[in-house]
C-alpha cells in the first residue's frame, strides 16, 4: 500500500460537525490513496452520512480541512461548485431527478455544469450507461426502473463528470436484498478499473473482497482502522466486536460471498 | 396625531358596529352552511340516482355562480317571484348556499376515504346502512374534513364583505360610509384590513384548536 | 315572455364582458404566477428575513377580503400616490397579488414534496444552487404544482366578479346595467350565472388538457404517498 503524500487524492484533517447541542463527528481523518476503496462500517446514527456530506461540502463542516489533490477546499460558492463535481456521489435513495429519463439524468451535468455541446455530452452518457449495464433503459424515467437499476443510473451520472473520488452512502441498504448483487458487481467492477472511492456500507462480503482499508466509525469517531482481515477477524476494540456480531446476526457471516 | 384622533373617535366606534353586524352575518351562516354542506354530501353519496345528480347540479351552480352574483339573484331576483328578504336575510341565505356547495364537496371527499370495510362492520353489527352513516361513517368523516371546512369558515369571513353590495352595512359598508364622508380612504380601509386579519387570526388559532382536540390516531 | 326577450336583447352586451372577465383572469393568474414562484423559491431556500417578509405578505393579502383590498387600492393607495391607473388595471393587480398569496403557498409545498434528495444530487454532481433550482427543482414542482394551480381558475373566474364594485365592465356589471334597463333581474342575473358555469366549466377542460400534456411516469404519484 502506497501511503506517501504524493498519491494521496483525499486528505480528510479533524473534521467536526454540531447539531445545536449535539457533536455529531468528533475529529475524523482519514486518507484516500489513488486507486483505493475505503469502506467505512458502524451503527447507525454514527455520523458516517454526515461525514460523506462533509466531505463535498453538501454539509459545511465546523472544524477541520479537506484537501483534494493537495489542494485544500475553501467555502467560497464558486469555489465548492467546482470542486463537487470532482466528487461523485451516491445516495441510499438514489435521488435520481425524477422529471427527466435515465439517459438525461447522466448527461443533464455534462450540458449544465460542463457546458459540452449536446452530442458529446451524449456519447459520453451513453458510455457511462453501458459501464453500469444500463444502456438499454436510457430512455426509461426513473419511475420505471427498479430500484438496483435506478442506483446503477446515479452511479453513471455521478462517474459522467469524471471524478477524483466517488463517495457512496450505503448505495444497497433500500434496495430489496435480490437486487443488491448488481449494483455491488457494478462497484466492484469499479474498484478493480482505479475509481478511488469511500464507500459506507455493511456488505461485508463486498468490504472484505474489495476494501483496502476497512474504517470502523463510532458516537462521530473512527475508533479503528486497517485491512478488512485485521478489522473483521482480529478486531482490537470491543465496540468494533459488538458491532460486528450483530451485523453478522442481520447480514449472515462473512465468507459467505466473500 | 390627527389620524389617531380620527381613528379613535370617529372611525373605530362606527367600524364598532358595523363589526357587530358582520360577525352576525358569519354565525348565522356557520350551522346552516354546515348542515347544508353534510346534507348535500350524503345525498351524493348515498341517496338514489335522483338525489345524487340533484346534489351535483347544486354543487356545479353554487360554486360555478360567484357568491356577488348569487346576492343579487337572492335580493333583485327573488322578489319578482315574490320572496323578498332584508339585506340581511339574503346575505345569511347566499353565504349558507355558497358555503353548503364548498363544504360539501369537502365532505364528500372524507366520506369516500373512510375504508369501505367500516360501513361493512357496522353493518355486520347490525346497524342499518343510515345508522351505519350517522354512528360510524359521518364522525370520522368529518374529522377528516374539518381542515377543508375550516377553510371555508375563513372565506366566510372574507366574503361576509359582500354583504355590503346589498346595502347591508356591516364592517367593510361602515368603513366605506366613514370614509366617503372624511375622505379618509387609506387610514379606513386599513383599519378594517386589520379588523379582517385579526378575525382570521383568531378563527385560525380556533380551527386548529379543534383539528388538534377531534383528531385521532390513524 | 318578457323576460326572454330581456335576456336576448341583452345578450351581445353581456357576452362582450367575457373577454374583460377572462383578461382580469389571464393578468391575475400572470401576476400571481411570476410573482408566486419566486416567492415560493424563497419560502424554500431563502434567508430567514426574506422567509418572515413573505409570510406577513402571504398572510395578509390571504386574509383581507377581495372587497376590502379593491376599495383600499381604488379609492386609497393609489389616488394617494397620484397613480391614475383604470378600474380594469386596479382589479388585476388586486386579484393578482391575492393569487400571489395563494401561489406562494402552491409552490412552496410542490417543492417540500420533492424532499431535499433533488437539491443534494444536484449539488453534488456540482449544479449551483440556482441551477439547481433552475434545471431540477423547478421543472418538477411546477408538475407537482399544476392541481393547486388550477384550482386558482374557478377561484379567481368567481372572485373577478367583485371589480363589479369599482365599475369594471366585465359580465356581472354589464348584467347589473341591462337589469337596470330591462327591470328582469332574475332572467338576466341567472344568464350571467349560467356563462359563468360555462367558462368554469371550459376553462377546467382545457387545464386538465394540460395535466395531460405534462404528465411524467412517477411524478406526481408522489403526491398520493405523502
Ligand atoms: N440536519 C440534522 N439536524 C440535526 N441532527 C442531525 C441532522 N442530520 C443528522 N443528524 C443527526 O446526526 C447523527 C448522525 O447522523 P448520520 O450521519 O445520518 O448517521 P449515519 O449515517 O451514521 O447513520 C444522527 O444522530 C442524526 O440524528
Ligand atoms: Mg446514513
């Protein structure tokens, strides 16, 4: 694993977050090598959205400093704007635009935000729909896909604008359990092409297969960190146990697909 | 100073009165409006086919007629049928027709929405279908309909204005009398808007008073 | 048959209002319109000063009577600030700024239905706000919003009858001066009644049209759910 500086794309330095009277993230850093997948794990209501939300800043932090590509995030509109759209991200609820087709959904960024002229916008759409295995259905309205489709479409629109890294936010938790092979084959087919990516989830198969680093995160804090074998096996905090044998109850124990 | 003086002691004292006249208008209309609303509602929805399309014709004529139209038709038009109302009396008879149309419809809506398996258990119980929809069907429609009747207790409020066109001098015919003879338009008018926000207010606060008290889990 | 030849001698004149009556719709649905989106906009994403300035606006202008407002336009704001604006303008601009009031509302709740995921994929495939709310907030609320929208039609077809009270020649003042002439209230009011229901009736046909017209798989099911 290559750690220098040099590679390093995402540098995330002690960031925190209040709700009124509530610290929601109590200093998170981590750091995102080139090609990497990191996969953050725990509870829920442990501020792992909330965190994927501060990285681009859909969330502005309190504290802390964000770097991408060593260049550090600054909270001027223009300035964010920019730099989202080197961010991809992937929500549980898909938030696909409801109003228009698959194939517009990709390529509405492309022509807004990138001003490419229509038909390149378009070539481009449609390769980043065949990547997803959605080609075919571009033409459907989100109302019409099914929800393993509609999360594959968000993929494809948030990879249309090329990122540096692709957050996902627990990309299979609304999804019915049959439909959540596809949409984790199509990241895994990412993971293997070098998209950099921070994914929340707790497929731990998919973790254990695919991360790099496994970030088990707690109460705003991310207690414990390394390669999926040290975390799932050999875990040092017994928070980090807990966690994992009740998710083991939910999710069937490891190894299964793993 | 002066339009302070004007309003103290010639304008509010007269508006007095004509509030006074106005808040008659809308709790005379309220029950009737009510009353006629539901029973409006029940014939669309359970009379005979007769009944039905009457209830429906009533409701595109009452809410297809705008409520000044249907003033005149009741005060100029009646009396060559020989039925002859006091400005006053017309008023109350416009807005409770008026009012019965909307109100009905919002009625209706609620007692097609309660679960069609509630008239089928009462029924199993013994009730007759017309003890069925006065005991079981009617109090959770109307709970149900109670923001949208609400609603139209607001406009009441509003359009008891229109009284005035039929010389019937309640709050907006007293400002306009006060303000024809000071030439004091704005400082009136105003006065009166005021008036009508803060019976809005307070109808609002009561509505949703009720809507909290008479809801049930659902 | 006094009455049906009242009603026929009046006829020309009265249906000569309709045109008056639909352009006082026309301009006040306009005027509530462009006022109303952006307001609702604001209501959404606005700061909390320009939120509170809207609520008293919508507050007010929900609550005075149609009458009350025409009089304080007519006969007070505007002769006050020397303005000479005619019966037909003051009317618009009153009916106008009451349907701002209620299409405020309108807009505003289409897009809470939308729930902020819309804003959130916008911005994060790097849209700013404005064209977020330009290119993906908008052109669905304005969907969600079309039920509400059109029921300001018969609203604003009954209310536009109240500028009878400064004089706009629009169908029911054209029925009051032919009932003053003919002495047949009841023939003639109940035509005016009877036109009125009519272009209710018309002007539903041609907004559901256009529900149609508008109609996106999914969209506006939504509404149903929540
Ligand atoms: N907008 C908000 N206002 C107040 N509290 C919030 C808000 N968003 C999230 N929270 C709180 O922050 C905590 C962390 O939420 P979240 O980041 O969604 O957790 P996770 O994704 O790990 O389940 C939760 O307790 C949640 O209730
Ligand atoms: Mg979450």
């Amino acid at each position: 694993m290559n750690t220098t500086s040099a590679t390093s794309i995402l540098v995330v330095e002690n960031i925190y977050k209040t709700y009124g009277k509530t610290e929601i993230l109590k200093g998170v850093s981590f750091t995102v090598n080139k090609g990497e997948t990191k996969v953050i794990i725990g509870p829920s209501g442990a501020g792992k959205s909330t965190l994927l939300k501060c990285i681009n800043q859909l969330i502005i932090p309190d504290r802390g400093r964000i770097f991408l590509n060593g260049e550090e995030v600054l909270h001027s509109h223009s300035h964010i704007n920019r730099f989202r759209q080197k961010i991809g991200m992937v929500f549980q609820n898909f938030y696909l635009f409801d109003h228009i087709t698959a194939l517009e959904n990709v390529e509405i960024a492309l022509l807004k935000v990138k001003k490419m002229k229509r038909p390149e916008a378009r070539e481009k759409a449609l390769k980043e729909l065949a990547r997803v295995g959605m080609k075919d259905k571009a033409h459907l309205y989100p109302a019409e896909l099914s929800g393993g489709q509609a999360q594959r479409v968000s993929i494809a629109r948030a990879l249309a604008m090329d990122p540096e890294v692709m957050l996902f936010d627990e990309p299979t938790s609304a999804l019915d359990p049959e439909l959540t092979g596809e949409v984790l084959e199509v990241m895994r087919n990412l993971a293997q092409g070098g998209v950099t990516m921070v994914v929340v989830t707790h497929e731990m198969g998919f973790a254990s297969s695919v991360a790099d680093e496994v970030m088990f995160m707690e109460e705003g804090k991310i207690l414990e960190s390394g390669p999926p074998s040290q975390i799932f096996f050999h875990p040092q905090e017994e928070r980090t146990k807990k966690f994992l044998s009740r998710i083991s109850e939910l999710y069937g124990e490891l190894n299964r697909n793993g | 100073m002066d339009s302070l003086l004007f309003i103290y002691q010639e304008l509010l004292p007269e508006l007095g009165k004509g509030l006074i006249v106005t808040l008659k208008l809308i709790l005379f209309s309220i029950p009737f409006g009510l009353l006629t609303g539901i029973l409006v509602a029940i014939g669309r929805v359970y009379g005979n086919h007769f009944l039905s399309s009457l209830s429906k014709l009533y409701v595109i004529f009452f809410k297809g007629c705008p409520l000044l139209l249907l003033l005149f038709i009741i005060y100029f038009g009646l009396p060559s049928l020989g039925i002859t109302f006091s400005p006053f009396g017309a008023s109350v008879l416009g807005f409770v027709l008026c009012n019965g149309a909307y109100t009905s419809e919002y009625i209706r809506g609620a007692i097609q929405s309660v679960k069609t398996g509630q008239m089928i258990a009462a029924q199993a119980l013994g009730m007759t279908k017309w003890q069925a929809v006065f005991y079981i069907i009617l109090p959770q429609a109307f709970r149900r309909a109670l923001p949208g009747v609400g609603n139209e207790i607001i406009y009441l409020i509003k359009y008891s204005s229109l009284a005035y066109m039929l010389t019937c001098i309640e709050l907006t015919g007293a400002g306009k009398i006060i303000a024809a003879r000071t030439f004091r338009f704005t400082e009136t008018f105003t006065v009166v808007g005021i008036i009508y926000l803060l019976m809005v207010f307070v109808a609002t606060k009561i509505l949703q008073w009720a809507e909290k008290k008479f809801s049930y889990p659902t | 048959m006094e009455g049906l030849s009242a009603v026929l001698e009046s006829l020309p004149y009265i249906i000569s209002g309709i045109p008056v009556t639909l352009g006082l719709v026309a301009l006040s649905l306009l005027v509530g319109f462009a006022l109303g989106v952006p307001m609702g906009v604001a209501m959404v994403y606005g700061n909390r000063v320009v939120i509170k300035i809207i609520q008293v606006f919508v507050f007010v202008l929900r609550g005075l009577p149609n009458l009350v407002l025409l009089f304080l336009f007519y006969f007070g704001i505007f002769p006050l600030l020397g303005w000479n604006l005619s019966p037909f303008t003051i009317g618009a601009i009153t009916l106008g700024l009451r349907s701002a009031a209620y299409q405020t509302e309108i807009f505003r709740g289409a897009i809470l239905s939308l729930g902020e995921g819309q804003m959130l994929a916008a911005l994060s495939v790097g849209m700013s706000k404005n064209q977020a709310i330009w290119n993906i907030i908008l052109p669905q609320a304005l969907r969600l919003a079309l039920p509400g929208w059109s029921n300001e039609y018969p609203i604003l077809l009954t209310d536009s009858s109240v500028t009878y009270a400064i004089g706009v020649a629009e169908i029911l003042t054209r029925g009051g001066q032919m009932v003053t002439r003919t002495y047949q209230p009841m023939p003639i009011y109940l035509t005016c009644a009877l036109m009125f229901i009519f272009l209710n009736w018309g002007g539903m046909q041609i907004i559901q049209w256009g529900e149609k017209k508008a109609y996106i798989p999914g969209l506006g099911r939504k509404r149903e759910t929540q």
